[in-house]
C-alpha cells in the first residue's frame, strides 16, 4: 500500500522541485540583468555585486534541482537508471561546487562602466 502512495505521489514532488530550481534560477538571472543594467546606464551607484548575486541564485536554484533527482532514485528499477541518475547528480553536484567556490570569494563589487565613460583598464 506504501508503494502505491509513493508511485501516486513522487511523481508531483519531483515536478515540483524541479519547477521550483527552474524558477529561482530563472528570477535570479532576471534580477542579475536589471541590476547588471540599472549600473551600467547609471541608475544605481557604480558598485553592486551582480555576479554574486547571480552565482547565489544558481546555487539555490541547483540545490532544488538536486532534491528532485535524489527523489528520484527511489523509482530507479535497474541499474542503467542507476547510473544515468548517479551521473546526473555527480554533474550537478560539480556544477554546485563551483559555483560555492566562486561565491566563497565574496559580493566583490566589479566596477562597470556607466554610461558615456570608458572601462577603466
């Protein structure tokens, strides 16, 4: 009976997890760009951390994806699924890894240019 719940149930929670990464990497990337905009014409201040913010919510965005497809190994039934999911989730957990490597750098503030004045060099 347990099995059945699980079969009538996992699948939504993995659809749900999974619209969730999607979404808060999807909102992250958009704020990134206003912001990385609103800089570069001189709306906000000459400082603000885009790629951090970015990177941030990558990371968060992974970390749901990740959550889906560690559901998902409870419906694995054999080892070739086995495999192509532990692939997945090695590749995601990399990816996450990297991104925790460059945020552990901290919000730097990268200079860009605003409006009408070159980069500086």
């Amino acid at each position: 009976m347990l099995e059945k719940v699980i079969e009538l149930i996992l699948p939504s929670l993995i659809a749900g997890a999974e619209l969730i990464g999607i979404f808060v990497v999807t909102v992250s990337v958009v704020r990134a760009f206003i912001h990385y905009l609103m800089v570069l014409f001189g709306v906000k201040g000459r400082h603000y951390a885009v790629k951090f913010e970015l990177a941030n919510g990558m990371a968060t965005g992974l970390e749901f994806k990740m959550a889906a497809e560690i559901l998902k190994t409870v419906q694995v039934r054999d080892l070739q699924e086995l495999m192509v999911l532990g692939a997945i989730i090695l590749l995601r957990a990399l990816l996450s890894f990297m991104i925790h490597i460059e945020m552990r750098n901290g919000p730097h503030e990268e200079e860009l240019p605003t409006a009408g004045q070159p980069k500086a060099e």
